[in-house]
C-alpha cells in the first residue's frame, strides 16, 4: 500500500513538474496574486516600462444577467485605473476575433458603476497568448485599434486588443518571455520573477498543496483513462466472443449442410434447413463428390 502511494505521490510531482505557464491552470498559478511577475509580464508585452500592477487575481467571474457571462483566466489593474485580462489559448478555435471583442465589451459593462460618466471608463486590454499564429501574418505581436477608416487615425475609445504569437521565440524581451512559457524548469527561465514562482510551485510543499486543482484534474483525467480502457477492453471481449459465437454458428451449419447432402437431400432442400446460402451448399456438394 505505502508502495503505492509513493508511487502515485512520485507521479504526481512528475505532472507537476512537466507544467509550464502554456497550461492555463499553472498560468493561473504562477500570476494568481503576484504582482510582480505579472508586472514584468504585461510591461513586456505592452512595450511600457511605467506599467504598477496594483491587484491581479485569476478565474474571475464576470456575471451578465442578460446573457453570456465570463470567466477570465487572469484580471489585473494598474496604478492608473487600467484593466488587463490575460487569456493563454492553445486551441486556435478558443481565441477568434468576436471572444475577443466579447470580453472588451463585458469588461466594459462591468467596470462603469452606474453614476460614472463615460469619460470615466477606464482603458482594457485584452491580451490572448496563442500557442499558434492565429491571424497568419507571421508577427510576434499583433496590436488591435479601432481605426477611422477615412484617415487612418486611432479611434481612441480605450479598448486594445492583443494577440501574442507565442511560437515566435526569439532573443527579444518578447521572444524570452515566449521561451519562458514553454520553459519547464525554474533555473532555465529568462525573469526572475518567474523563476522564483515556478521554483516554489514545483519544489515546495506548500506549493504542490496550492495546486489542488492541477492534482485532481490529472487524477480525473487517470480515472478517465481507466474507465477507457476498461470499456476497450470489454467492447474487446465482447467483439471477441460474438466472433467466435458466430464461427461455431457456421460450423453447425456446415455440419448439418453435409449431413443433409450425404443423406441425398436436395441442393434446395439442404439451403433451406441449414440456413447456408446457394454458393455455400453447392461447394459443399461439389466437395463431397470430388
């Protein structure tokens, strides 16, 4: 039994350490009430130095009492009033165009208390990681505006949305930051920020305790795969036995077929009792007065 247990304990540590900030969940970890390294991240991303991450906290829910509500992966605020939702997106489909002007709207809606004036709304941003380049320009980073058609000029209203190529990792402060992502192990991360986080997330047994989550997702998911391969196996079995149920069937069949014939039944006669086909009798005679 405490064989066992080491076993699954070992294992665990293992999943553990095989996370990088690409999976959502150790993302959420890893920023989830640091503002530094939050702060390193979207002062990197956004090109500004002066960005003071004031509060960031993960999984916000962001109800909408007439219609779809949200749940953000990341939520931060700035010295300034600003607001920054981190959404990391391995799944082309989970980072199309209309999410993200969704999200810039329902933060929109839930950031003016009712007795502020518009001009009181403050700046969004709304910053998708993709693990793929999902707008196909091949750039490292894509900086969305509302434009003004005629003149080409910012439509400045507050709201930016950006998407982050992550497959671009490069020797730039951008490109580092990708290679961070991706990175598994504490000592080979560019930003210390980073670095000390995954350090005490991995090695720590405070912070294995604090990725509950991360551990019952992987026992889900070895509970998921059990029950998978209990059910292969018996729909294995199953096809197994019905196979060889149906080849002792075509035996009697043949049996009883040879039987009719040796006793001179007729080639229609012997058809109809064995419940082989024509072809199947007929070869069979042909055998038997070879």
């Amino acid at each position: 039994m405490q064989t066992n247990e080491a076993s699954q304990e070992s294992e665990i540590k293992q999943v553990i350490r095989s996370l990088c900030m690409m999976n959502n969940r150790f993302m959420n970890f890893m920023l989830d009430d640091n503002k530094k390294a939050a702060q390193v991240f979207l002062r990197i991303i956004l090109g500004d130095d002066k960005i003071k991450v004031k509060n960031v906290r993960i999984q916000s829910f962001i109800q909408n009492i007439y219609g779809h509500s949200s749940q953000l992966d990341i939520l931060a605020q700035d010295s300034k009033g600003r607001y920054f939702n981190v959404e990391v997106q391995r799944s082309d489909e989970g980072a199309p165009a209309r999410r993200a002007r969704f999200y810039s709207s329902i933060l929109d809606t839930h950031f003016l208390q009712p007795s502020k004036l518009y001009e009181e709304l403050p700046d969004t941003y709304v910053i998708f990681i993709t693990e793929n380049d999902v707008l196909r320009d091949n750039l490292p980073l894509y900086d969305i505006r509302r434009t003004i058609k005629q003149s080409a000029r910012d439509f400045e209203d507050g709201s930016h949305i950006i998407y982050v190529n992550s497959q671009r990792r490069d020797d730039t402060a951008l490109g580092k930051l990708m290679q961070d992502l991706y990175c598994t192990e504490p000592k080979n991360l560019h930003y210390q920020e980073f670095a000390e986080r995954m350090e005490f997330l991995k090695y720590s047994k405070e912070g294995e305790e604090k990725m509950t989550d991360v551990i019952e997702e992987y026992a889900a998911r070895k509970a998921e795969a059990a029950a998978k391969a209990v059910e292969e196996y018996a729909a294995k079995k199953a096809e197994a036995v019905a196979k060889e149920a149906k080849k002792k069937e075509q035996a009697n069949k043949i049996e009883l077929a040879k039987g009719l014939l040796a006793d001179g039944m007729s080639i229609e006669f012997t058809v109809r009792h064995s419940k082989l086909s024509e072809a199947e009798v007929r070869e069979l005679a042909s055998k038997l007065t070879a």
